[in-house]
C-alpha cells in the first residue's frame, strides 16, 4: 500500500496534535483576553505577547532543522493558526513564519534573530504584484519586508527602513502600512529566476491556507460567543436558543467551521506530501473562509441584537476581522482567480487529443 493512501482521506489529529493545540489554546486564554485584543488595536501588535509566543517555539516550530527550527508541518501550523483567530491575537505570527520559511527555501535564512523571532520579517501576499507601493500586513512593524520585483523575473527583494513605515488604520486591525520598494533604505535580491517565482507562490499559498485556519478558529470562537448568548437570553418564557431563527443559521456556523477545518487540514497535507496533486485546495480554502467568516460573524452579532453590535461587546471585534483578515492579502477574488487557472491546466492536460 502507498503510504500515503489512508492519509490523502484520513486528516483526523493524533494524540500529538491534539496536546499542541490545546497548549497554545491554553496560552492565548492566559495571555490574551479581550481586553488585551482592545489594548493593542491602536499599533495592531502586543510586543510583549509576541514575546511570550516566540518563547512558547511558535517562529522556530515550522522552520527545518537545518536553521535551527523543529520541523514541524503544516497541518501543525494551521492548529496553531486556529488558535490565534479564536483569540484574535494581535502578533503577525502568519506572516513572520510564512516569510522566514521562504527564506529557508530559498537558502538565505542565516539570522538567527528572524528564527527566533527578535526580528519580525514580513511579505507581500498580494496574488499579483503590484508595480509601485502596496499594502502589506505587518509593514508598520517588520524589521525586514520580502517582495517580488515586477521590473524583472520576479526576483524575490528584501527591503529594510531605518524608519518604519506608518500603520494606516484598518478594520482588521493589523499593523498594515503602505511599502514602496523604491523609497527602501537598503534593497536586496535575495533569490531570482523561476525557483524564486515558484516557491515566492508556495508562501502565497501558505499565507492563504494559515488564513483560512485562521478564520476557522475565529469563526469557532464567534459561534461559541453567540450560542452561549442565546442559551441565556429568554423570549416568551424559553431561550431564543430554541428558536428556529436562531438555532438554524448557528448549526449553519458549526458546518462553516467544520468544512473550513477539514478543507484546510487537506489543503496542509498536500501541500507538504503532494505539492503539485492538488495545489488549489490552499486557495480553496481561504477563498470558502473569506466568504463564510464575514457571514457567519455577522450573524453571531444579529443573535445578539442590540448587544452585539454595541461598541464594547467581543461580537464586533469578531466581525471587524473576520471581513479584515480576508482583505489583507488584497481582493480574495484573485485567489479565485488562480484555482480557475490551476484547474483549467489540469484538465486541459488530462483531456483527450481528438483530431477532426
């Protein structure tokens, strides 16, 4: 039997797995409640949380050991994902760890301060490449930022700024900043030519599968908050929990979250056991997460009604990044854009030669 037969349908959690989640669930209930998300809406980054999760191994666990990391996979790094949308947790460990592990492909990871994650890297995860300044999602924050150069072949450049960019506000709430590639202190091509281009598009696809888990645990999260709610709020003598209104579309979260986890744990597997069988499961799954995470937390804030959308409740900060996070990368639509592409190849390739 090919070893990997039971997996490609099989993407339960092991034992393992199941006591990585749960520690770093247990984590961000320790150090990240509410009340800290609020406090570090204004920079969109908890320094000293950031601290504290690069202690926990969160930067080093998904780089090879060659580096100085754990080696950890993909599906590991969605599970902590998860957990860092259910707490809508203000650090860009996304972004940090999808960029530091293209430079470990890419054979250029030599700072052990971006392994340990004293120096915050970032990247454009923009499916198409502006030409000028683009908004990337940790700019106001990075000590070193990656981009393509479209002047060229698509040469991966590292930028530096003795002076930060400024975080322009977003209701994501992350520490976004316009970056122009030609005001950049110091520039550096650090890989080109098409390895560059293909492995630059595997950090997209990672960006857009740990999003997607993302928004699976912040969906999870939401859910939970307004189930909670109606089980307690009352209407004619009965919890509006048993309302058909309000159990119906909150079973409809549950199968969000379920087709969302399962989607993204597949897309995981693939990308590390069979990169090229099916590449447009990634894509996929942030594509179905952007769409049914502002719905879902819409929702969660209609169940509570009046509640819900009042300034202080978590429902709104909720929302608030579940519309957000999906736009970090640019329109979602040019995700879409690229599964059209990789199945059409597919099956432009499988299709029979018919001559006339």
């Amino acid at each position: 039997m090919d070893r990997h037969e039971l997996r490609r349908l099989d993407y339960s959690l092991t034992e393992d797995h199941k006591d990585l989640q749960a520690a770093y669930r247990q984590f961000f209930k320790t150090h990240c409640d509410i009340e800290t998300v609020r406090a570090a809406e204004p920079s969109g980054f908890d320094k000293s949380l950031w601290e504290r999760l690069c202690g926990m191994g969160a930067t080093t666990m998904g780089l090879p050991e060659a580096v100085g990391g754990d080696g950890a996979t993909l599906v590991d790094l969605t599970l902590v994902a998860e957990e860092i949308g259910r707490a809508l947790a203000p650090v860009p460990w996304i972004d940090h760890v999808v960029a530091a592990r293209l430079l470990a492909r890419l054979g250029v990871l030599e700072s052990a301060e971006i392994v340990a994650g004293t120096q915050l890297v970032a990247l454009d995860p923009q499916q198409v490449a502006p030409s000028g300044a683009r908004l990337i999602p940790a700019g106001s924050i990075a000590d070193h930022i990656l981009v393509r150069d479209c002047s060229g072949d698509g040469a991966v450049v590292q930028l530096g700024f003795s002076t930060r960019p400024a975080k322009v506000d977003n209701i994501g709430k992350l520490p976004m900043a316009w970056v122009d590639p030609a005001t950049a202190d110091s520039r550096t091509v650090v890989a080109g030519g098409a390895q560059a281009f293909a492995e630059y598009q595997r950090a997209l696809d990672e960006w857009r599968l740990l999003t997607a888990a993302a928004l699976v645990g912040l969906v999870e999260e939401t859910m939970t908050i307004a189930a909670e709610f109606a089980k307690t709020r009352y209407t004619l003598g009965v919890p509006i929990s048993t309302l058909q209104g309000i159990s119906h579309p909150l079973a409809n979260i549950a199968i969000t979250v379920h087709g969302g986890r399962g989607l993204a744990r597949r897309a995981a597997w693939f990308l590390d056991n069979e990169p090229d069988e099916r590449p447009e499961l990634g894509p996929s799954a942030f594509v179905f997460m952007a769409e049914e995470a502002a719905k879902a937390a819409t929702m969660a804030v209609h169940v509570q009604g009046g509640l819900g959308v009042s300034a202080e409740a978590a429902a709104t900060a909720y929302l608030v990044r579940a519309r957000g996070w999906a736009l970090a990368g640019g329109d979602p639509g040019a995700a879409a854009v690229r599964i059209a592409q990789i199945v059409s190849a597919r099956e432009s390739q499988s299709a029979p030669n018919v001559k006339g």
